[in-house]
C-alpha cells in the first residue's frame, strides 16, 4: 500500500483560459469570465451573465483532436487531462497502470438538446449521434479511450462535489495499489437545463457574482474542466511532484435537496475530516479555496462552519468562483488544480468584486492575487446539492 498519494501535475481549461497558464494570467490581470452568453442558445441570453469557455466546439475539436459532433463537455475533459498528463512529466502513458475518475453532472446533455427539437417536428429528422453519448459516464469513457487508459475507469456525480470526490477516489485506488496513476477531476459543460433549473431554484444573479459579499444576490454559472495527476510514493521518487493530498473527507448532512444547513454542519465535518486525516490543526491552514459560490445560504453555512473550526486565527481564503463561476461537476477538479499550484506557487487569489463585509461573519476573503507566500498546507473545499459536502488539504511535504 502507498501510504503517500501525490500530486504530479494539472490540467485546465475554464471561462477564464484554455489552459492552466492562461487562467492564472486572469487572475493577476483580474479579468473574471462572466460575460453575456455567446455559445449556449438560451432564451436567458441577455439576462443572465456566465462563464462560458472562450471557444466554439469547432475550435475545442481541433483541440482536444475529436470529432466535433462529440459532446462539449467531452471536449473540455479531452483538453484538461491532456494538460494535466502532459504536465506531469510521466511520459509514455501505455507504461503504467492507470486509471480516470472524472466527474460530470450533465454528461451529453448539450448534444441532447439539440436532438429533440428536429425529432420531435420530424421524427426521422433527429441525429442519433447527438444522443448516444448522453448519459454521464459515456463522456468518462470516450476520453480515457481516446487517452488509451484501460486500467480503471470511473465517473462520479455527487453535484458539485464531483470533482473532489474523484481525487479521494483516485487516492484510494492508489493507496490500495489497484493502480499507479490516476488522473483525477471533473468536467460540464453548459447547457439550457442546468441554467433553467438553477433560474427555478431562484439562485442566479443577474450581474456578475459577489462570493461572501453582504450584497450577494446569486451565482453565475460556468463550465471547464480541471484533473490533477495523482501518483503513488515509489512513482513520486522519480518526479518532482507538486504537492501532496495530505487529507480528504466527504459527509452529509441531510438537510435539503439543495441547500446547505443553515449551522453548517456537512461543511464543518467535511473540513474537519480532512484535517483529521491529515494529522493537521486549523491553524496550520494557510489558505483555503472556499466553495463560495455567491448565494445567501452557501456563504452564510460555509462561513459559519469556518468561523467555528478555525476561530481565532483565520487562515487567508476566497473564492476562484468569482472568477471562473460555478462549474459544477467541473469545480471540484478545477479548484483542486488551483489549490495544489498555491501550494508549489505559495499563491492566494483574488476574490473578485468583495467590497461589504458579511454582518454575520468575522473574516472577509482576499481580494488581489498574490504569489510566494510559505503555503505548507492549502484546503480545497466543494459542497454539493443534497448535502454532499467534501474538503481536501494540499500539503508541500
């Protein structure tokens, strides 16, 4: 059994880059995503501002080297694990024992929509291509084929703990010695669906989101996706790894379908199980990348859970929503991306557009990008629908 699990590499792509060095250039630049819709076909186009990827599926194609009718979120998936692969340094991917865990939430469900309108006026008019690939596990399936992984393949949906959830999953595989390598993380794509259920829960704001500001109104959706490269201790010897998943903790607690307690109590576990299993105290945090996603209830619950685990001594936070909007089964993965570099980077980032402290809260987020700082340990934490709510720790050694 590997009792270390490491972090040898990332890969993202998000409305804020197509790649890992383009996003962290938005961040020092603070220039967030959110702008009015251009690729996704919404009667809510001029209402609601997102964060979609800068690229049509004709461009993500030629990118992820797919065909183009393949789903978008397939395309994103296909761009971020190749990065993260490429970024590890391991070379020959056929050499190793392998696995993917990816996480998603809508699957093809963007090719899917499409479908319906021509079938149902004509019922010889639909494309079945468009629909083969909705269910969320086709999408995990055509990306490891066209990575060539054959050793474990696995998709999560646990909302927008998805991506997390995959890198606990990922350790585990590799702790156990099913495998030596997974690369681990998360993938959407936006789509009507999501957008419509999100306007029915009332949930969206209409101008671009404030994470842990008093004025907060909402979240802005986004889509991308994000994979680190997790590798066991005898694989890490010969890399010069990022970092180290040091700790990892998932609960629940079984509030509401899509809310989060109002005391906080599955985010207070989940942060608290990580830091368990890391053997670490509160203090010895430096930054956490916050689930922070703009609504009233999760900042509220999120804050209260942090205020009662770390109080007096807050480590710095904020939340790369502000930036990259709410992904989604993408989040998790991209956050984890971003958390596991702060800590080889000593980076903290901005939270975009905070400027009224939370009246019910005694710490307020970064607000400028910054690098070099001593990072030893950084928290990553993503808090899903239903109560699923999950926190990794990143650690230098």
């Amino acid at each position: 059994m590997s009792e270390k699990v490491w972090i040898a590499g990332g890969g993202v792509i998000s409305g804020i880059g197509l790649d890992l060095k383009a996003c962290l250039q938005s961040f020092r630049d603070m220039q967030p995503g959110m702008a009015a819709m251009q690729y996704l076909s919404s009667a809510h186009r001029g209402t609601f501002p997102v964060a979609e990827v800068k690229a049509d599926n004709a461009t993500l194609a030629d990118m992820a080297r797919m065909p183009e009718q393949i789903s978008r979120t397939a395309l994103l998936s296909m761009i971020a694990a190749r990065e993260a692969w490429q970024s590890s340094g391991l070379g020959d991917i056929s050499r190793y024992r392998v696995g993917f865990v990816s996480g998603n939430t809508v699957g093809g469900m963007d090719k899917t929509e499409d479908f319906f309108p021509e079938f149902l006026a004509n019922p010889r008019g639909g494309r079945l291509h468009q629909v083969v690939h909705h269910e969320c596990g086709s999408i995990t399936e055509l990306v490891a084929d066209m990575l060539g992984i054959r050793h474990h393949v696995s998709t999560i949906s646990t909302a927008c703990s998805s991506g997390a959830n995959a890198l606990m999953y990922g350790s585990r595989l590799i702790r156990n010695n099913m495998v030596d390598v997974v690369i681990a993380g998360g993938t959407d794509a936006l789509t009507r669906f999501t957008l419509n259920g999100f306007n029915t829960l009332m949930i969206l704001d209409q101008q671009p989101c404030r994470p842990f500001d008093d004025t907060r109104t909402g979240l802005n959706l986004g889509e991308g996706a994000g994979y680190v490269v997790l590798v066991s201790d005898s694989l890490a010897a010969q890399l010069q790894p990022w970092c180290r998943l040091s700790g990892f903790a998932n609960a629940n607690d079984a509030y509401h379908q899509t809310a989060s307690s109002p005391d906080g109590t599955g985010n207070y576990l989940a942060m608290k199980g990580a830091l368990d299993m890391s053997g670490l105290q509160p203090q010895q945090i430096g930054y956490i990348n916050l689930h922070g996603t703009g609504t009233q209830n999760n900042d509220v619950s999120e804050g209260i859970a942090i205020n009662r685990l770390f109080a007096p001594h807050f480590p710095a936070m904020s939340s790369t929503k502000s930036f990259t909007g709410h992904t989604l089964g993408a989040s998790g993965g991209i956050e984890a991306v971003f958390s596991a570099l702060a800590v080889k980077e000593g980076i903290i980032y901005p939270n975009a557009r905070f400027e009224h402290q939370m009246k019910e809260l005694p710490f307020a987020p970064a607000t400028s990008y910054s690098a070099g700082h001593d990072l030893q340990h950084v928290m990553s934490n993503s808090f899903g629908f239903g109560g699923n709510c999950s926190s990794l720790i990143f650690s230098r050694a």
